[in-house]
C-alpha cells in the first residue's frame, strides 16, 4: 500500500472513530506509520485528504450503482435496491464518513456532497423508473431514502454501536416495502416536484443577506439595563444565525457577529463565552420554538393524520420564516461538533413521537419495527435540509404533501394516503402531480 493510500485509509478510521473534528493531521499520520513531511507532500491539508478518502468511497458507492444498471433483468430491481442499501452495512466507517461526516467536513466538501446527491437521486430514478405491469412500485424519492440511510447511521453511531448498523438496515428494508403498490398511477398526486432534481448551487454555505438590527436609542435613554441585556442578544442570536448561514461555522468568528449585530465585543462576552456558545443558544431556541410550533398546531388535528399534516405545516412554515436560522439548525450542527450532533438527534428523536399513534392505525395483522420512525424522521429531515441547503426556502411549504405522504404511507397504505392528500387540498400546493418517476423496484433502467 502506497503513502497516499495509507493516509487515506488512516483518516477513514479516525473519522469512523472521532468524526471529522478529531481527524487532525496529527492524529492521522500517527495511524499511518508517516511523517508529516510525507503526510504533506501527498495532501495539502487535513481538508484535501479528507476530500481524497470521501471521493475514493464514492467512487466505489457509483461503480456498485453502475453495475446494478447494467443488469437487464426486471425481476432483479428489488434485489439491486436491496443490495445497495445492504451495502452501506458491509462498510460502516464508510457509512459515517459520507453520510453522517460529510456534512462536518470544508465548503468543498459539502458542496461536493450535496452534488453527489443530486446525482444519486438522478440516477436513481432512472435506475428504477418504469415499473413493468403488476410490478410493485416503490413510491418513494431516493433523497428520503438517503436522509433514512443518515439517521439510521447516526443513531448507532450515537449510542456507540456502529457494529448494529447492518441489523438497523434490514429494518430499513422492512420499512421501504410500506411505500410499495400494485397501483401505477395516482391521478393529481406527485411525490417530489421537478425542482428537486435541479443542480445545487456550488457556493455553500448559502449567503443571506444581513436582517436589518433594531439599535439602541442614541445618548441618554430610559430603558432599564435588563431590555437593553435582553435586545442585545437578540440581535447577537440574529447575527450568530446569519453569520452561520453566509460563512458557516467553520469560518464564522466573532468578530464577523458583533459587527453583524452591530455590538460591542464586549457585549458579545457579556453574553456568551465564545462562538459555539452562541450557535448553541440559537440551535437550541430553534430547535425548541419550531417542535412548539409544530406540536401546538398538532394538537388541533381531530384524527392523527389531519394532525400530521397540521405539525408538518407549521413546521414548513416556520422554516420558510427563519431561512438563516433554519439554515444553522439544519445544516451546521456536524460542523458544530458533539453537542450540537447531540441536540440535533434529541430533536429528531422528539419528532418521532408525533408517529406514535400511527402504530394504532396499523391494519390487523401488519407490524413496522419502531425504528421506522427514526428512518420517516430522517427521511424528512433530509427533504428539509436540502431545501434548505438549496436555498428553496421561500418555497418549502410546497413540500407538504410530501411530507405527510413520508409520514403516514407505512402506517394507511399508500393509496389511502394519497387519498387524504388530494382531500387536504395537497394537489393544490404545487407539490404534487402526476407520478413522472416514482421510484420502481422491478424495472428495467
């Protein structure tokens, strides 16, 4: 094995070990036996070697997809999707590494990353497309697919057992089939807009334009010191998110936010200790606000799909009203580090509960593993994210009607689901029209 694949091996297993944070040089020419000089005449940074090991991975992840589309035999698109997803489970610390890790890595990486999920939900699509008649037809966008592959790594991940991966992922198997139907087409009802196959923008993170700040009064005024604390870091908060959102964490610094939010640095410490404490205080109040906002309109739904659908709007627009700090909730937090990783699987966690009736609405005789509800959470959290990522915001409450189908389909059926959208006004939203490329297990690319 050369020096550069030694290197690119070494940081495969300090990421699988340590995430992207403790994959230092350091750290990674010690696990490869080289010096830093050979270290550095191979990689002109810790970033460009991690951006070698993310690509030699894809490289192998797009060579299994092209050889899955060679296959002309119908009956074997279930197999391929199969073999696919089992796949992810023979190679776990390349699992995390592209799924969970990519997301922590440079801009380049990231923009890297979100173009090569551009190209997996293209092909796909065409992988899959054009199911052959009584063939069942897995209505389900590959992007879910990829945010149910992320979530179930994480969670395993996050209790310490990555080794669980591959048992996680025969669940996730199980749960896929629950999108599966005989019927081929739903008239009116759409599971992904064209948009969504559009080219992401190549500059990320997303550049927002700075909210206008409410200033102190100039001179002498009368507020009590408390409103003045109070409306200071606010706009502390407001420039924090925003900051995030045109720099990203990474390259964020504080005096970027103060001058953002137009105070003092001194005011800033007053407040918080660094910058991650600031991106922590935001995380959380949006993480908190938006699961309110979500479970209060919930709450008002008088059957459990109608309070779906009325948490899923809220939180759609709750997103389309904060981009910038739904851009740092949803996004940053892998660059962020354990702490915000953690908040951000609490949340989705939290989200999970608004399923569990769902389990009750189950036809005699039919069981999901609860771990579906992680891989549906995930799922639409990475229908969110790249939204979001995309710079789609102004728009995401389009996504509703996909939302809610993500939702409820494992627990009514698919039909039935897409009977209650069409009666919720979901063909209306511009979201939904007729299936153009459902994906097909059992077709011929």
């Amino acid at each position: 094995m050369g020096r550069e694949q030694r290197l690119i091996v070494a940081m495969k297993a300090i990421v699988a070990e340590q995430g992207y944070a403790g994959a230092s040089v350091a750290n990674v020419i010690e696990r490869a036996g080289v010096s830093r000089t050979a270290f550095y005449g191979s990689f002109a940074n810790r970033e460009d070697c991690f951006l070698a090991t993310y690509r030699q991975i894809l490289e192998r992840v797009w060579k299994s997809i092209s050889s899955a589309a060679r296959e002309r035999d119908p009956v074997a698109q279930r197999v391929k999707l199969e073999r696919l997803i089992r796949a992810a489970g023979e190679d776990p610390a390349a699992a995390r590494l592209v799924l969970v890790e990519a997301h922590a890595g440079p801009a380049a990486v990231r923009a890297e990353h979100e173009r090569a999920l551009t190209e997996f939900d293209r092909i796909a699509r065409r992988l899959l497309a054009g199911s052959p008649p009584a063939t069942p037809i897995l209505h389900l966008p590959p992007s879910a697919l990829v945010g149910a592959l992320t979530a179930s790594a994480a969670d395993t991940l996050a209790v310490g057992r990555p080794e669980s991966f591959p048992t996680r992922l025969e669940d996730l198997l199980f749960w896929l089939s629950s999108y599966e139907s005989r019927d081929q087409v739903f008239p009116k009802c759409e599971l992904w807009p064209e948009r969504g196959r559009q080219e992401p923008d190549a500059q990320l993170p997303r550049r927002y334009f700075m909210q206008q700040v409410e200033l102190l009064p100039r001179g002498n005024h009368a507020l009590p010191l408390d409103e003045v604390a109070t409306r200071r870091q606010d706009r502390i908060l407001g420039a924090t998110a925003e900051v995030v959102a045109r720099r990203g964490y990474a390259d964020a610094t504080v005096a970027d936010i103060t001058s953002a939010a137009r105070v003092p640095r001194d005011a800033f410490y007053a407040h918080f200790r660094c910058k991650g404490d600031a991106f922590d205080a935001v995380q959380t109040a949006v993480l908190q606000q938006s699961i309110a906002a979500a479970a209060a309109q919930f709450a008002l739904g008088s059957t459990w799909p109608e309070r779906v659908w009325r948490g899923l709007a809220a939180l759609l627009r709750f997103v389309s009203e904060r981009p910038a700090m739904a851009y740092l909730a949803f996004a940053e937090p892998q660059a962020a580090g354990p702490d915000a990783i953690a908040r951000s699987q609490a949340s989705l966690a939290a989200y999970t509960l608004f399923l569990e009736d769902g389990y009750r609405c189950l036809a005699p005789g039919r069981t999901l593993p609860n771990s579906c509800s992680s891989a549906i959470a995930g799922a639409i959290r990475e229908l969110v994210r790249r939204e979001i990522v995309l710079g789609r915001e102004p728009a995401i409450t389009d996504l509703l009607p996909a939302l809610a189908y993500m939702a409820l389909a494992p627990f009514l059926g698919v039909g039935p689901t897409f009977g209650f959208i069409e009666k919720m006004g979901g063909s209306s939203t511009g979201g939904f029209a007729a299936p153009a490329a459902a994906v097909a297990p059992g077709s011929s690319p």
